[in-house]
C-alpha cells in the first residue's frame, strides 16, 4: 500500500508534447521563462498551467519528488524511473536522509 505523507497542491508551468494519441506534459517548473528555457522555438508546443497533487500508483501515473524543506513538488517527469535518475545514489538515499519522498501525483490543468 502506497504511503499517505501530509503534501499539498504545488502549482507549476510545463509545456504539452502533441502527438496523434496523447499528449504529455515535460519540464514543469515555477515560471513559464523556465519552461520557455527548455523550449524548441521551431515546434509549436503550448505551455499549460497545472495543479500537482499526491495521486496514485497507476500504469499511466506521473511521478514527483515532494521537496519537505521547499513544501512543494519537484522533479515532474512522467514516469518513475524519469525522476529516479536525477539522485546521483537513488531517491532512497535522500529519503533516508529525511529530505523529501519520490511519490506518483496528479496533474490537473488550471
């Protein structure tokens, strides 16, 4: 059974990725000047407004690191293993060491 830890909502800026299917949501940060930083300016892809808040472990769940000193989500990829490689030794470490957790959330558009 997943964790339950005390989180609230972090709001954050990404750009949406269109394919023909699905679209996916990439570098979420606080400001849209960071996500524009991460931009292609020769592909068209908007820059949403979302809502990320703790979720649950589903096959397609994003994953987040809850920041405890920053009170905020960090870290927004989609999929697991996405955030797992930005910690040099592995999430675990900078859990045991009380920093924070890597937890699945949701994404709601504002």
């Amino acid at each position: 059974m997943e964790e339950l830890m005390l989180t609230k909502p972090t709001r954050l800026f990404c750009q949406e990725w269109r394919t023909s299917d699905k679209a996916t949501l990439w570098d979420f940060f606080p400001s849209q000047m960071q996500v524009r930083m991460c931009m292609d300016e020769r592909l068209p892809n908007p820059i949403v407004e979302v809502e990320v808040s703790q979720g649950q472990d589903m096959p397609d769940s994003y994953w987040a690191w809850w920041d405890i000193a920053g009170q905020r989500w960090t870290m927004v990829f989609p999929n697991k293993k996405l955030v797992e490689i930005c910690f040099p030794y592995g999430s675990k470490a900078e859990e045991d060491r009380g920093r924070g957790k890597l937890l699945p959330v949701k994404i709601f558009r504002l």
